[in-house]
C-alpha cells in the first residue's frame, strides 16, 4: 500500500494516482460528528454501543425523516442466516408523508413535532424493543436536538391548524461546500403557506400538504436526500451528494476556484471521506451497506435519467426512413424514430452484455478454442483486508476494502498469466466479473494460448492442473489450503438441500469416480486424476476424501490463498458458461411491453431499473468505476446495412430535409471501406471484417486511417434469414475481398444483378447448402440450444435447404444441448 500524497489516502497496488481524489482536484466537506454519536460508532468496549451498532440500519429508521421504499433480498439481510448482506431490487425511493399522521399514529419527520411530550415513547413503539435500548434512544434525540431539519419541524409545534397548511422545503440546503459549513434551520426550508396557495417560491421545492393520503417523493438529485433518509450519517444536516458539488482546481485553497463536477466523478472519490478516522461511515455496518447501495442506484439513474431525457430531444432512424417519411409529406423529426431505448453505451445494460458476449466468440473464432477457464472469488479472510478493518469489524463491514483488494489480487493475476505466462504465451483473453448471491466478487477468466502452447495431452493436464489432496506431510501448506477453499459440497446424501443439487443430482456431479490416469472427458472436459490414496478429511462436518476436490492449480492457489478453480477446456461450452448468466438476466428483462398512450411502447430504461439488483459489494465496485469486463485483443463491431439504410440520430425539432444535406450522413464504415477499397490498391485483397486489422476508424471526421500499432478484430454485425437481403450482403461481405461499391457486390462476370441473393447464387455461395451450414456453424459457437433450434426452424421455412437431413444430423446435439444437460440432472446416466 502507498499514501496519497494529496489527501493521505491508503491506496493498494494497481490504483491509478487519480483513484482517490484525482490529484487533489476533489475534496469532500468532513461531516462532523458529535461526541455521543461518535462513541456510538467507534466504542468497541461498550454493550450499548455494540447493540448500537448491530441495530443500527434500525436506529437510523426510527430517526430518518423519510420513510424508506425499497424490495431486498430479507433472506440475505439476516444475520442469522449467515453473513449480512444488503442486496436491493429494483430502485429505491425516500417518500414523506403529510403533515397530519394517518390512523397508525405519527412516523418518520411527523415524530419532530407531533405529539413531542411523548416523543420517546412513539419513538421506541416503532421497532421490537428487543432491538432497542432506551439510554440509546434518549442519547440520540439529545444529538438530534442540533439537526436543522429537525429544529424547523420543531416550529411547527407552534402552529395552530396544521392540516391548513402546505410546508416547502428547499431541495439544497444553503450548503457552501468550499468553507465546510453546517446548514441552520433557516437554511434547509423557510417557508409554510397557508391552505392551497398557488404562489410557490421555489419550482423545485419539496412540497408536504397538510392531510392528504398522498407521499412527496425525495429526488435522487436534491442535495437533502442524504440528509433526510440518513441523519445518524448526516447528523447536522449538511447536504449528501447531488449534482452542483464543486471540484477543486489543482493547487487551489480550500475556497477557491471551482467548477462543477459529473455525479460519477465526486463520489468515486469517496476513499477521501473513508479515510478520515472521524467519519462515521466508516463504522457504520449494516447501514453503511444500506447506504452505498442506496448511492450507488442514485448515481446509476442520473446516468439512466441521461438517456432517458435524449430520448425525447433525439430520434434514431434508417437513412432510408428519412426518405420515405418526406416522401409522405412527414418533415417533423419529432415524428419518426424509435423511443425509450437503453443504448449498448450504457455499462452493464442487455445491449451491452449482448455486444461484449458476441466479442468475445469473435476471440474464438479467430484463434481457435479455449485452453483454460479460470474462476477466483474473494476470500474475507485475506491479510489485506483484516489488516486494514477498524478493530471489531468483519469484512461484511467493509465492502470497500474487499472491492478493492479483490480488484488488485486480480490484476496480479493477469500479470502471472500475460506477463509472465505461467502457463504459456497467451493469444488472448476475456473476463467477466460477477457477485455471488451474498455479494463477495468473483472473476471468470478464459484463456486462448497460442499454438506452440496449448494443453493437448494428459500429461499436460496433470502438469498445470490437479484434482486430489496433497500429501499432507510434504506439502502441509497445500493440503490445508485445498481442504479451506477446494472442497465441493457436501451435498447428495449428506445434504440434499445444497445449492448444486438439481432434482436430486449434484449438477456438478460430485463426488467424482476415482481415477488412475488423466482423460479426455466426452464432453470435452478432462477426467482428472484422482486416485484414492486412503485420505479422509473433516469438512462442514461431513467425512471427505479426493472424489470432492475441485480442480486447481497449485501455485496460483498457494499465491492467492482463495476459491480459484482451474479447468483445462478444449470446446467452445467454457465460453457459454462464461456469459450465460449476464446474457439470459439481461436478454429477460428486455422483452416486457408497457402500454402508454394506446401505444405499445417498449421501455428498456424501466425493464432494467425494474429487474436487477444490487449488493453492497457490486454499488462500491461501480461507483469505483472498476471493469466489468476485459477483452484482449480488442474487437471492433462493423455495421452491416443495405445501401440508404444505414442509421441516421437527430435532433428532435430538426428538418429532415436539412438531414439529408449533411454530407456525414451517407458516410459509415461500411460505405467509406467500398470507397478505400475503390482508391487504395492495398485493401484490395482484404475483406471487410479482415479491414480494422490493418485500418482505425475516425469517428468524428468519417474516415478510415492507417493502423500504427495495437491487434484488434473485426467483427460483422450479425443477420437472420429472414431479414432477407441483408442477410446476403452480409454473406458477400463475407467472401468477395476489396469490393468497391453496392453494385460492385451485385455485379457478377460483367452482370449487374437485381438482388443481393441472386448475386449470392450466381458466385456459386448458395450452391449445396453450403452457405447455409457456414451460417449455422457460426451461431453454434455463440448461441444458446434454444435460438439454435429456432435459428433451424427460420433456415426451414425462408431458406429452402436442398438436404434438411443432413442438416438435422450435423446440429443435432448443439441444438438438444441443454435436454442432455436436463437428463443428467434428472439422474438419467
């Protein structure tokens, strides 16, 4: 670890200089903390304090000013149950109710100044007194007694007819982060009007009526909703994130010059406050879980609300759309387009993890099939991360620490496999990280090594990986740390309600028959040895021997003292496995259709929002804008389009007409490589998924230059039969080399043909079927059995093939490949 030498921040190994506060560009204002709180949060002496703590998403409750909207996973978020794990659906939203309580007595800010004499009493009626201490209570409405927010809701006590009366209180307090200062009560609202007054002083203010049945939703982006939701974080009312928080120039004082900085960029400087020994958020838990999860869903919907809003301002059309829709007399931009879409820029959206999926089978395609899949997962044991935990508190505590020091062993890892090539020369390489059910990280890594070094023979299987428990005398250091972190299960028998277990099979098929001699499994996964050498070991209280051992590599298990699975894999089910689980949550959400206005409309934004979720471990990876993925080499996604069909984006109030003058239009990477194939005597012989190897594409200018340095791979953007004519440019795209127009691929010996197809049969690529079992031979290497089977069934009726069973009997297993997987878990072996 180093310190910053700008904010005196702890970094681990492989964090940029600009991690923690960019260079000094980035200071966050200290929250301050009163006495008693803070013994609350650091006494590890004290029971009350210790209750405290245990309790205290439970304490924040019963003081927060607004009521809590979230779906979680209460499963996971009992400490009963195993490890504490904050893990939310869907958004989160902070609601406040009216002035008047409802039949079920007073809650949330209505506690400040309703029925204040028996404040304590209303208080500790909210939760189990089991959970709660009443010295506790009493301490925390003293420190309280300072919040701003709770000082002008206090006034209200005063005033007669509170169902009269509309309350406004402004969304960002008067905070002036460059001095550090606290609000006051004038500060954070100044205002009440009597009855229904149309004269409202501020747009945006946070209007609570009198007595209504209705909820006053706390905007993600208004600086008090921090604040309202969390004040045992945000005793004295200073303002959380929001959108207008200055950044400091390098080397300016702490008053000094500013600028406005993006959401992303202000709270992934957060190690800044987490490394201030008087920050509660720090020691705050379970509610500092709640808390980075709850910020991190903030800071994902500014981005979503982002496109959302373009949305309206933008359309996106087929160039020949344009046309057509000026042919009918339609010029209005605001009238054509698609709407509501979630674009593949958008980080871990459907389209994205679709797009990152199809690239990295562009690996496999290109240098041929997997050698190894790697898969690590965190340890909370690790040295790094106990070292650096404030005394009494476990890694649950502190999903920072375990984001960050998983982020760093596994960027040690890349430099064992790539650098220094322990297991060869590496072709390339694609990653995916993903978070266990209770939150912890894990990589999943395939590796594609180059000719000279793939693992082909039993002998090399055994060198690289190995199956039994070692020698526990010679190698006592292995033996303990296989039976720590390589053990599978028990399950079966010894446990029938094991999270492998499928219909009554372990889905993994442990335990494994013992063996003599590494083979090559029929599913293309070696048979590893495990030869039963007599030992029996204590595990989860279960008798063990090797048939339980999971394959590993021994030295990286040494390095890295963790869960990291190695497997030798010789087909192409590695890289499946690889993407499957992203690729199935996302493709699922995207398909509900919402009605709005009479009309279907798809909104992917709120399909996304609606359906995923979001642990503690995964909010801080992202708010730290650590990857999701890796791909080596870099693979280039080129248009596919039928000439004037290419896609146009405009402004919403903008004249099509005036669109079809700009010369930028026409231009796409498809159509300027037709015109460097027509001036450049070097691209001749290229294709054009070969042309992003040797050319880089200027997006800003439209025009293809000469490649310098750095491998990519081109990749043609896929095409159904059933789209017809785009399918068959894509299959000429795909054979003719340094065609130099549309008509060029339709001229044929000296013919101008009428169609793509038929220019297809006239080159002879439709002769025999043969285009079509290249066609199905592609989408067995990325496609799941059941788009294969409906791929087949498209080919049937659209494609016309001359020899339907051959074609059966070659796709046959690829297409029933999840039936023989559901057969075996039945226990049909």
């Amino acid at each position: 670890m180093h310190i910053c030498c700008y904010c005196d921040a702890k970094k681990f190994q492989f964090e940029p200089p600009t991690f923690c506060c960019d260079n000094g560009k980035i200071k966050l204002a200290a929250t301050e903390v009163p006495p008693d709180l803070l013994n609350l949060f650091i006494d590890y002496e004290s029971t009350e304090a210790m209750q405290f703590r245990k309790n205290v998403r439970a304490y924040n409750s019963i003081f927060s000013f607004t009521s809590l909207g979230v779906k979680i996973d209460k499963e996971l978020a009992s400490s009963s149950r195993g490890v504490y794990t904050f893990r939310a659906l869907g958004q989160i939203f902070h609601n406040l109710p009216s002035l008047v309580p409802n039949e079920g007595g007073p809650s949330h800010f209505q506690l400040y100044f309703w029925d204040i004499d028996n404040e304590l009493h209303s208080r500790m009626n909210i939760m189990d007194n089991s959970q709660i201490n009443e010295d506790t209570m009493k301490a925390l409405m003293k420190v309280m007694g300072n919040n701003p927010y709770a000082e002008l809701l206090r006034r209200i006590n005063d005033i007669p007819c509170i169902d009269k009366i509309n309350l406004h209180i402004r969304q960002n307090a008067g905070l002036d982060q460059r001095c550090y200062n606290s609000p006051t009560a004038d500060q954070v609202a100044a205002i009440w009007i009597e009855g229904n007054n149309p004269n409202i002083p501020y747009d945006r203010d946070i209007i609570i009526h009198g007595h209504n049945d209705d909820y006053h939703r706390i905007k993600h982006y208004f600086g008090c909703y921090d604040p309202l939701q969390y004040p045992l974080l945000f005793p004295l009312g200073e303002n959380g994130w929001h959108q207008n928080i200055p950044k400091y120039t390098t080397g300016s004082s702490v008053c000094g010059n500013k600028q406005t900085s993006t959401g992303e960029t202000t709270f992934s400087s957060i190690e800044d406050i987490l490394n201030q020994e008087q920050q509660v958020l720090l020691y705050a838990g379970r509610l500092f879980q709640q808390y980075i999860v709850d910020m991190y869903i903030k800071l994902e919907t500014t981005r979503l609300d982002y496109y959302r809003r373009n949305q309206a301002e933008m359309r996106a059309e087929f160039y020949q759309g344009i046309v057509d829709s000026i042919i009918r007399g339609e010029t209005r931009g605001s009238e054509v387009g698609q709407r509501i879409v979630l674009p593949a820029s958008f980080i871990g959206g459907p389209r994205d993890m679709r797009r990152r999926y199809l690239d990295a089978m562009a690996l496999v395609r290109t240098f041929g099939k997997p050698d190894l899949l790697i898969t690590m997962t965190c340890n909370p044991e690790w040295k790094e991360i106990k070292d650096n935990l404030k005394e009494g508190q476990k890694a649950q505590d502190r999903p920072d620490l375990t984001s960050r020091v998983f982020r760093a062993k596994l960027h040690d890892l890349k430099t064992q496999i790539i650098k220094k090539e322990i297991f060869g020369k590496v072709a390339a390489y694609v990653y995916v990280i993903e978070f266990q059910k209770r939150g912890l990280p894990h990589v999943h890594m395939l590796v594609i090594l180059k000719p000279a070094y793939k693992i082909n023979t039993p002998d090399q299987f055994d060198y690289y990986v190995s199956a039994e428990l070692p020698n526990k005398d010679t190698h006592p250091r292995l033996h303990d740390l296989v039976v720590k972190h390589m053990i599978h299960g028990p399950c079966g028998d010894m446990n029938k309600k094991n999270s492998c277990m499928v219909n009554g099979q372990c889905k993994s098929h442990y335990p494994r028959l013992f063996c003599q001699t590494t083979t090559q499994g029929k599913d293309e996964y070696p048979i590893y040895r495990r030869r039963n050498n007599g030992q029996i070991i204590d595990v989860r209280r279960a008798k063990l021997n090797t048939q339980w051992v999971v394959p590993h590599n021994s030295y990286l298990l040494l390095r890295y003292d963790c869960h990291i699975n190695v497997e030798v894999c010789s087909g192409l089910t590695a890289v499946k496995y690889l993407y499957k689980y992203i690729y199935k949550g996302h493709d699922k959400v995207a398909v509900h259709i919402a009605h709005e206005d009479g009309e279907n409309v798809i909104d992917e934004i709120k399909n996304f929002q609606d359906a995923r979720w979001v642990s503690a471990q995964e909010a801080v990876w992202r708010i730290f804008e650590f990857d999701l993925n890796e791909i080596s080499p870099a693979v280039i996604n080129l248009p596919l389009h039928l000439p004037n069909k290419q896609c146009v984006t405009f402004w919403k109030n903008q004249s099509l007409r005036n669109v079809l003058q700009w010369e930028h239009v026409s231009k796409t990477m498809l159509t300027e490589f037709f015109q460097m194939c027509a001036t450049n005597d070097r691209t001749k012989a290229l294709l054009y998924s070969e042309f992003p190897e040797y050319y880089v594409w200027d997006k800003k200018n439209k025009f293809w230059q000469q490649r310098k340095k750095g491998k990519v791979i081109g990749r043609v953007n896929g095409a159904n039969p059933v789209e017809g004519e785009r399918y068959y440019l894509r299959l000429l795209l795909n054979h003719v080399r340094g065609p130099t127009s549309f008509d060029n691929l339709l001229t044929v010996d000296g013919n101008i043909c009428f169609t793509f197809k038929e220019a297809a049969q006239r080159r002879g690529l439709l002769e025999s079927d043969k285009s079509i079992f290249e066609f199905l031979n592609e989408a067995v290497s990325f496609q799941m059995p059941h788009a294969l089977r409906r791929l087949f069934a498209t080919i049937l009726v659209y494609c016309e093939p001359t020899d339907v069973r051959k074609l059966w009997e070659t796709y046959f297993e690829a297409m029933s490949e999840d039936f023989k997987k559901t057969i075996l878990y039945a226990g049909d072996y």
